[in-house]
C-alpha cells in the first residue's frame, strides 16, 4: 500500500482495536469508533477515568489495529502519539460524528444537547491520535481449496512511515 492508500484504509473504515500498554500484565486492547480529522489525527471518544485515557497520560505511545469489517479480514496497524483533549465543545463534536459513523449518517443537530449532558455525565475526553508508522500485512486469504496452489506466497510485513512528500496535512 501507498502512504495514500493507507490514509484512504483509515479513513474509509470506522472500527479499530485500540492498542496501550498496561501498568501490569501484557498490552490492552479495546474495539472502538473512531473517526479522521481533516489533520489526519485519528479521534476517539472515551471516559477521562477509562483506562485508555488513563494509558495515555502514562505513556503517549499508542497502536491502532484498524478493521474493514469484511470477511476475509483486512487491517491496518497504525502507530501513534496520542493526547487527551478535554475540550467539552470539541468532545462533544466528536461524540455526535462517531454517533453519526455508528448510525450510518449524521445525528439531526437536534440531539446535540442529549449528547453534551451524557459527555458531561460521563466526563467524556477526546483521545486525538497523531499516527507516525503502519505496519502492513498483505492478506492472502483462501476462499476455496483451489486457491492453495504456487501463487498463494506469504512474505514478511514491513513498517513504513505514515506520511511521505508527496502528503500534506
């Protein structure tokens, strides 16, 4: 994939494993919405006493396994910095777009106050993601015995960098 087509992956998909490391035991992972920013940052929605965010203020470094939601399965592991913006108006932007994403189409501004109570209720944060690297799995999938033949070939993944000169913010 191209730094593009990993950009357009990110940006024409909704759902991704977020990634932190915990204070104990091995890394933690969690499904969640998220959308793009106009920036490229990745934003996702959660409570300021969640674990992620808590993650966050620990260390910064964070990972998104981005899904297409079909099947065969298709992904796009994105490294990131993250930080935590607790702007209540911002927040609640973010909660009405990622609702808009889940519903299928945008939220009538009309629930635009029911969201910011339940941002305020839940102290919802802003986690925006800043990604630096993707780490990319060709997939060769079998759909049927037939496809298990000479050509079906596997070969390592690569780390490549998200942006390149050709891209601007």
């Amino acid at each position: 994939m191209t730094p593009a087509e990993r950009r357009a992956f990110v940006r024409d998909h909704r759902t991704a494993i977020f990634g932190y490391n915990r204070v104990a035991d091995g890394p933690a992972m969690s499904i969640v919405y998220y959308v793009l920013d106009a920036d490229d940052s990745i934003l996702v929605s959660t409570m300021g006493a969640r674990s992620k965010a808590r993650a966050v203020t620990r260390n910064p470094n964070v990972s998104m396994c981005v899904l297409d939601e079909k099947w065969p399965p298709t992904y796009l592991q994105v490294y990131c910095h993250a930080e935590i913006d607790r702007d209540e108006e911002r927040t609640v932007d973010l909660m009405m777009a990622i609702a808009g994403v889940m519903a299928g189409e945008p939220l009538d501004p009309s629930v635009r106050g029911l969201v910011a109570q339940g941002a305020k209720a839940e102290d919802r944060v802003v986690l925006k993601l800043r990604p630096y690297a993707t780490f990319e799995t060709p997939p060769r999938h079998v759909h049927a015995e037939s496809d298990i033949n000479p050509s079906l070939t596997h070969w390592t993944s690569s780390s490549l960098p998200w942006a390149d000169d050709t891209h601007t913010a």
